[in-house]
C-alpha cells in the first residue's frame, strides 16, 4: 500500500441491509439518501485521489435531529459511519476506508445568528467557509481562518481538522475562537456546548475534545466562532531571499517592525514557486529578473493606510538594507494580491496536478525547519523533486514529495525518516492536517504511550461500538 500500513475490516460492523435504507429514507427522505453511482464515487476518493472507500450510501441530514437518529440508529446496529464535510482532508480522513455510511453535512448550510457588536457568529456545520466569510464581510466582520480548500471545505470540517491556515498567525487557533460546539454524541445523544461566551470556566471544556476530533468522537452540527472585524488597508509583499537564514532573519524583523499589523509570513522555495508556475493556468512569476531560493509573501491587515504603509516602508528599506531581502515587490492593487496569494495557495493544487504525491504536514522549529527539506532532497537526488513551503511565522513545514508515480521503495527512503527526524527536533508529524487515515501509525513519534493510552480511554468512553469514523487517527487497529 502507499500507506505504510495495512489494515482489515473490522467484523464488528454489520453489513448494510434493505431495511437499514428504508429507515434512513424514513429518517431523512428519500432524496437525503444518496446511491447515485457517480455522487458515490466522487465522495469514496479523497481530494488527493490517494485514498478509496468503498461506500454504498451517503446521506445528507437538514436538522441536528436527523443525525441523531442516524447515529442512534448505526449504533445500535453495528453500522460504521464516516462524518464528511467538504472532503478536502489531506490525510484521508474523510473518505470511508471500507464500507462505512457516508454522512455528509453539507444540507446544513444555515447562518443561525450574528451578533454585530460581540462579532459571534452561529450556524450549521456545513456552512462553506467563503460564504461565511462573504456573509461577514457585508457586516464589516471576517473569518479569523483561511486557507487554499475556502471554496469547497466547511466550518465543521474546519473545527472537526481544527485547521490552521493562513491567518493564524494573526488570530490563533480554533481552540480560541470556537466559542460554542453543538455535537450529536455516537449513541444519538444531542449536547448543546454552543455557548457564544468569551469566558466560561464552569468546569471542563469538553467541546475541545471535538475540535481537531477529526470526527471520531461525534459529529459537530452547530459552530459558534468568535470573528475579528474586516480591517480596510491590507498589503501584500512578495520577497526574494538568498538563504534560508535570511528568511529567519526577515521573520524576526517582521515582528518588530510591522508588529500587530502582520496578518501571515508564508514562505516557499524556488521549486515549489516552480511547481505553481508550471502546473497552475496564467501564472506569472512575480520575480522574474533572478531566480532566487526562497520566496516569503508577506501581509499586513490594519486600520490606517497611511500608518501601515509607513511600517512597511520601514520594515522593508531595513530587510534590504541587511541583505536579508535581494528581491521584493509590494502588491499596488487588490488583483496583484490575489495573483501573490494565488501562488501560494494554490501550490497543493500544483501538486496534485503534477502526478504522485507524497505529503508531510510538520511542524519543526523555525531553526531547523529547512534542514530536513536540504536532508530529503540529498537522500532522494533525482528519483523525485522535493518542495518545502508553508507557514514559517507558525513554525508549520509542508514538506511534498512529488514523483511521476506512487512507488514502494521511494516510500521506504521518505518513512519513518521524515517521522524520526521530526520527532528528533521535538517536532509534530502533524501540525493541521490531522492523523486520519494516513498517519495513526506515525502517532508516537509526537505524542507518549500514556497519552495515547488516555485518547483511546476517551474514544471508547464517547465512542464504546467504535462506529464513528473507524480506523482512523488512533493507531490501535493499525497493523
Ligand atoms: P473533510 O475533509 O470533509 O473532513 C475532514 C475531517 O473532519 C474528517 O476526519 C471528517 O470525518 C471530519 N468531519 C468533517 N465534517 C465533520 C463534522 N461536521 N463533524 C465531525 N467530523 C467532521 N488545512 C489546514 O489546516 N490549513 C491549510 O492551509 C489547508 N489548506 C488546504 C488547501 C487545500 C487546497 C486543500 C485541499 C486542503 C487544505 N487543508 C488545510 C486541509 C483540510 O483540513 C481543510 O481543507 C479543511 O479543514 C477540511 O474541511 P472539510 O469540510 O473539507 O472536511
Ligand atoms: C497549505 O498551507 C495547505 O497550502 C496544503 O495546508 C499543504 O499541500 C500541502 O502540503
Ligand atoms: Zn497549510
């Protein structure tokens, strides 16, 4: 497998009968429950075409109480489901791995309530990420998270992965920003977490068991998220830099000099600049005079035009004149700044395009982060081209592996080395993708047997019939 791990059907799970379906019919309708071959399909296979279930049934609930009869239900029977938002997971987490039923919440899509002076934002779990941003923008308000999938993932996939993304350098993590959770439990059980309260400190806060639960403790069916107000003057640089000390160099300066106006410092290499601009339609090098080996695409978000401007003139005279920055453009217009972010956003896009790919989502100690991709790349010489891009200001490595095809022993050459050498640097094997499907075996390498041992206590407390999301994110079924 391309896993590095092989796994079998659990034969606790009941097989799917006739009458399992009329009941989901008689629970969400008979449209709600999708068989439709090329639907099926286009849900079984991940966003990276790596990982194929081979589920029978999909159903689409419009009401918190339609997913707990359907859990309910699949409890009680045995049935294994896997929660699905906008299936853009990059571990393959979100496809079933055998013949789990599919629970999609993409028909819960409603805004539920915004408060305009808190900046709280309640809905449904499978509200799309850009329409709510879009929403909030028409209020003054913003997300506080972004990334590349905004137009296809949804909120409760989002918390569910408890992504990261392109802002959380500026507004942190989910685990500050969800303020409230309502879940169905996997025995059916609604509990209604979905405070809208900044603090709250009446005993334990369970609903952040479901934030980066990756759906294998219950579904998340409401979110309500704390959102920060749409500031009006944002600027986009696009930096070259010579080494990568220079970029660390550069990351520093940023703080300093741009201070609370710095909203993301994403960094790439030349090859994964290369990967955008061979692979992606009307890209344009924004640097074309030399090539360079580093990129950092830096942003400011604040209040005052005239005030973040002068920083930015401050930061950038001292980065040039340090040497640390040989290279830079200053977006001078809104479709300048989309082509910048369009580069970096789309290199997963890129990657996927280019043929096989193998992904690590790290997070390293700035100081060390692009060692390992110098290592890699020395290990591997030309059997694959290897690229390190991603959220430098978060410490956030994405290190890909790009080859014409999938193959065993390139496999063998990237794992466990990648998982050594970052647990070695007292690294992460996962910093926001998530363990699912493709890396429970890799637990270890970030987290100790006795937590493990008190996640898998939690899972069997919560999740006692092991029927949601199986074979995924703990390592126990793994062999
Ligand atoms: P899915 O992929 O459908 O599901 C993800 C996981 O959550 C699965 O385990 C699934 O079972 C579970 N799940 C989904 N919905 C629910 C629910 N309502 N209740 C319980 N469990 C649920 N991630 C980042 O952190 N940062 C990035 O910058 C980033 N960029 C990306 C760019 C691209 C182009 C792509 C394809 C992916 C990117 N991702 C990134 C990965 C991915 O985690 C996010 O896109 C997103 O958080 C997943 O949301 P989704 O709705 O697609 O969830
Ligand atoms: C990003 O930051 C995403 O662009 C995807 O998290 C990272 O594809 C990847 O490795
Ligand atoms: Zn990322």
């Amino acid at each position: 497998s391309t896993m590095g791990s092989t796994i079998l059907r659990d034969e606790r799970f009941a097989i799917l009968e006739e009458c399992d379906i009329h009941y989901f019919q008689k629970v969400v309708g008979e449209r709600a429950v999708i068989n439709d071959k090329d639907e099926l399909e286009a849900a079984n296979v991940d966003w990276l075409g790596k990982f194929k279930g081979a589920s029978q049934v999909l159903l689409r609930p419009r009401t918190t109480k339609q997913v707990a009869s359907i859990l309910q239900y699949c409890n009680s029977r045995g049935i294994a489901v896997v929660p699905q938002g906008g299936n853009t997971s990059l571990v393959g987490g979100s496809v079933p791995v055998f013949d789990e039923v599919i629970v999609n919440l993409g028909a819960m899509n409603k805004i539920l309530s915004f408060d305009e002076v808190s900046g709280v934002l309640v809905c449904e779990a499978g509200c799309i990420l850009e329409n709510l941003d879009k929403y909030l923008a028409e209020h003054g308000f913003t997300m506080p998270l972004d990334l590349g999938a905004k137009g296809s993932c949804q909120i409760g996939g989002n918390v569910s992965t408890n992504a990261g993304g392109l802002r959380f350098l500026r507004y942190g993590s989910l685990h500050g920003n969800v303020l409230g959770l309502e879940v169905v439990l996997p025995d059916g059980t609604i509990v209604d977490m979905l405070g809208t309260l900044r603090k709250d400190n009446t005993g334990y806060d369970l609903k952040q068991l479901f934030i980066g639960g990756e759906g294998t403790l219950g579904v998340v069916t409401k979110v309500s998220l704390l959102t920060p107000a749409k500031l009006s003057s944002v600027n986009v640089a696009f930096l070259a830099c010579q080494d990568y000390l220079s970029c660390q160099e550069v990351l520093v300066l940023a703080k300093k000099k741009l201070g609370e106006v710095l909203s993301a410092f994403e960094f790439l290499d030349r090859s994964s600049l290369d990967m955008a601009l061979d692979h992606l339609e009307g890209m344009r090098d924004p640097l074309p005079s030399a090539k360079q080996k580093f990129y950092l695409l830096i942003e400011t978000t604040g209040s005052n035009e005239n005030h973040d401007k002068e920083k930015l003139d401050v930061f950038l005279e001292d980065a040039v004149r340090t040497g640390h920055v040989v290279d830079g453009v200053v977006a001078q217009d809104n479709s300048q700044s989309s082509a910048f972010w369009r580069i970096r956003e789309g290199i997963a896009e890129a990657l996927n395009k280019a043929g096989a790919v193998y992904k690590y989502d790290l997070s390293i100690p700035v100081k060390d982060l692009y060692q390992l991709v110098e290592e890699m790349r020395a290990k591997l010489g030309d059997s694959a081209i290897v690229i390190g891009y991603g959220h430098l200001g978060d410490g956030n490595l994405h290190l890909n592996i790009s080859a014409p095809k999938y193959d065993e022993k390139l496999l063998l050459q990237i794992e466990p080395f990648v998982y050594e050498w970052t647990s070695q640097h007292k690294g992460s094997v996962s910093a926001e993708h998530g363990l699912g499907f493709m890396k429970p075996h890799a637990i270890h390498y970030s987290k100790t047997p006795e937590t493990v041992q008190l996640m898998v206590k939690m899972k069997n407390l919560l999740d006692p019939n092991g029927i949601l999301n199986p074979y995924k994110v703990l390592p126990s079924i793994h062999i």
